[in-house]
C-alpha cells in the first residue's frame, strides 16, 4: 500500500493531467474514478488561472482571454504551484514569459508581467510610518553621507526595455485603452502602496539604482557613487522619496536610534 506523500504526490500529478495509478486509489461509489478526478481537476486549473488572472489583468486585456489561458496552462504545468497561499501563484510568470515569448515578437509581455508582479508584492506588504526630510537635519555635513534610510517594504523597482508603465496605464479601468508604441523606449518604475493604494512613479536608471542601494543598506554617499547619480539630482530624488512617504527611519553616526 502506497504511503500518504506517495498518494499526495499521485494525487497532485492527476490534478495537472497525468492519471497515472491514482485511479486504483480513487472509491467510485456511483461515479468512475476518471469522473471524480476530472472534478477536483478542473477546479484545480480555474483556481489557478482565477489567481493569475487577478495578478496580471493588464496582461491579460493585452493578449485577450483565450491566448492568456494558453500562457496559463503551460505555465501551471511547468510552475504548479507548491502552497495553498494563492498569492504566490504568479512569482514566477516574468521568468516563464521571457522563456517561451522571447523569439516570438512579444518579449515586452515578461517585463510587464514584472511590473503587474511588483504591484502584486507592494499591494501584499507591510507599511510602516514615514519619516519627514526633518530626519536628515540632525546629521552634520560630514555626517550625511554616511546616514542610512530605510525605506518602506512595499518599495519595488522594475527597469524595463520598454514602455510598460504606459501600457499599464493605457490599461487601466478608467483608461481607454489606447494603443502604446512600443518603440518609445524604456522605463524605470518605482512601485509602492500607500494609504490611497498603488503609486506608480517614472524615475531615471540613475535614480533606480540609487533607490536599489539605499534598500541594500548603502550609506548614502555611496549609494550615489555606485549608482552613478548626478549630485544635482539628489535633492529631487530625495524628495521624491520623502514626500511618498517612502522613508521610514534615518540612521547615522551621530543618530543613538531610529527616529521614530
């Protein structure tokens, strides 16, 4: 007699298309094996494809409903997913996309599907209380450029070959749906969630990648220097980051504690 994980793991290989012996598993009691198995099936793949759906909406209205199935069906078989948590589902869809997309002429379709992920992500995260600019003010000069800022969770960056914030845009409910050329170029996006939902903000590679330094912990002098950040745009970017609500703690080395 096959163990629990043993029948767990026949079970769940049914459940994706592939019987195998679970059959001899399953009690009919007035429906066939094959006819119960097609039930928990079939609800399995539009559970499935219900959450994916809800991650990737402008995806889906760009590629319409049947060819979005499609993408979904090789995507559960190559990445089912391993948690009753629904919210995972999609993690992997980008990586599928830039797979089985990048030789047919919608390679863009991965990099959206990034973007709709890291919406996802920042919807889903924590958010802790912002700090004001006031925060800096107790540092020295000399001090300033070792200070740290920490930045709310939901904080996610996506830089893209291509215009994808414009078709996330274009996409909305409340847009109209209009069409985006693709030649246009890239974007940079910074996405976070406040108090009035998702925030969406174009940003310069420079000023993206400062934001990645800053959220692995680089003091701010070097968080310039290694992302290449025009000195004349820091007060911009800074002020971006501050008047988000972005900023939840400013530590240095004249600073005892987190400000908050």
């Amino acid at each position: 007699m096959a163990s629990l994980p043993e029948l767990q793991a026949r079970f769940a290989a049914a459940l994706r298309g592939d019987p195998g012996p679970i059959e001899h598993d399953v009690v009919g009691d007035g429906l066939e094996a094959a006819g119960r198995l097609d039930i928990y099936r079939n609800n399995g793949r539009a559970v499935f494809e219900g959450a994916l759906e809800r991650t990737y909406p402008v995806l889906r209205r760009r590629v319409g409903e049947d060819y979005f199935r499609q993408l979904a069906h090789g995507y559960r078989v190559r990445f089912p997913s391993r948690s009753g948590d629904l919210h995972g589902v999609g993690e992997h869809f980008a990586h599928y996309l830039a797979e089985t997309e990048a030789e047919s002429g919608y390679a863009w379709l991965a990099e959206l599907a990034e973007l709709e992920w890291a919406c996802e992500c920042a919807f889903v995260a924590a958010r802790e209380q912002p700090v004001g600019p006031q925060a800096l003010a107790s540092l020295s000069p000399d001090a300033l450029g070792l200070a740290r800022l920490r930045l709310q969770p939901s904080l996610r960056g996506v830089a893209s070959s291509f215009p994808v914030l414009d078709v996330w845009r274009a996409n909305q409910p409340e847009a109209d749906g209009h069409a985006v050329d693709l030649a246009r170029g890239g974007q940079c996006i910074l996405v976070s969630c406040g108090a009035d939902g998702l925030e969406l903000v174009e940003a310069t590679a420079a000023a993206l990648a400062f934001t990645r330094q800053l959220q692995a912990g680089a003091p701010l002098g070097n968080a310039v220097d290694e992302s290449g950040l025009d000195l004349a745009e820091l007060p911009r970017v800074l002020g971006m980051l501050f008047s988000g609500g972005l900023v939840t703690a400013v530590t240095g080395p004249s600073l005892e504690s987190d400000p908050k």
